[in-house]
C-alpha cells in the first residue's frame, strides 16, 4: 500500500531548546564538531490503494491533513512524500 | 555547512500508540482512506566544515551518536543521509 512520509520541522527563526539540550549533550559525550541540531516530527501514513490513484487527489488531501492536524503552520513547517 | 538528516522510527512491531490517536483523530476528520500511522522522530545536526572532510569518518561518527544519545536501539531504527 502507498506510503506517505511527512517531516515537520521547527520553522528557522524559532529557537528549538530541546534541539539545543541534545547539542548540549552531545558535547559532554566529545562530539565537538556538532555545530546546531534541530529536531522535528517524522510520520508515516499508509492510506488505501483506492485514494493513491490519484495522485493530485492524494496531494491536496495529504496538505489538508497537515493544515488541521498534523502541523501547527503558526510555528512549524512541512514537507512531504508519496512512496509507492 | 554540511548537515545530516537522521530519521528514527519505532521497530515495525511495536504498537505505536501515539500513531493510532493520531489515525484516530484524522477518521473522526473524515480521512477514512489513512490505514495506518506510524510517528518517529527527525533530527537536523549541522556539523563544521572540518568534521564533513572525511566521509567514512563522519559515516562512523553519526552512527555513534546515533546509538550513544539520539536512539534507542532496543525499540528504535534510525536512516540517516549526509547532505552538502
């Protein structure tokens, strides 16, 4: 069954402290070199066959789905992917 | 700087309890068509210029962060991806 992944991520300008305590973190472990790290959401929907046969369909039901559930587009961005 | 994209997942498995409210909440938004959601973590870490010079070794390196600090392999697989 197609597959889509979505990653949401922090939007740029917005300070991530969880980001910055695993920097933090990974300091004190020796990894100096580790200059930012963001963090973010990864989902993964399976949806039926049915509603992949159209994939401009499936495109805008996808960014729907992101705009009233699964992103808060005040802070957050998204991108997205349809795998077969 | 070169940054690396570090997707971690919940071992295909495991219940993911988080996935099924979310699956829950987008059927009671009428996208009947979802069959599954599965939610894992995505990190962003920017590494210096200097740390990105030799491949293999940062290859090495971001799979010892990852099973370190940012995954937990008992119930997680993480992917990553070095991007320029």
């Amino acid at each position: 069954m197609p597959h889509i992944k979505v990653i949401v991520t922090l939007k740029p300008t917005l300070l991530d402290a969880q980001g910055r305590v695993v920097q933090n973190a990974l300091h004190s472990l020796g990894y100096e070199d580790v200059t930012q790290v963001r963090i973010g959401k990864y989902m993964e929907l399976t949806v039926s066959d049915d509603a992949a046969s159209d994939p401009a369909a499936l495109d805008t039901t996808v960014r729907e789905m992101c705009d009233k559930l699964l992103v808060n587009p005040v802070i957050e961005n998204y991108t997205f992917e349809v795998m077969e």
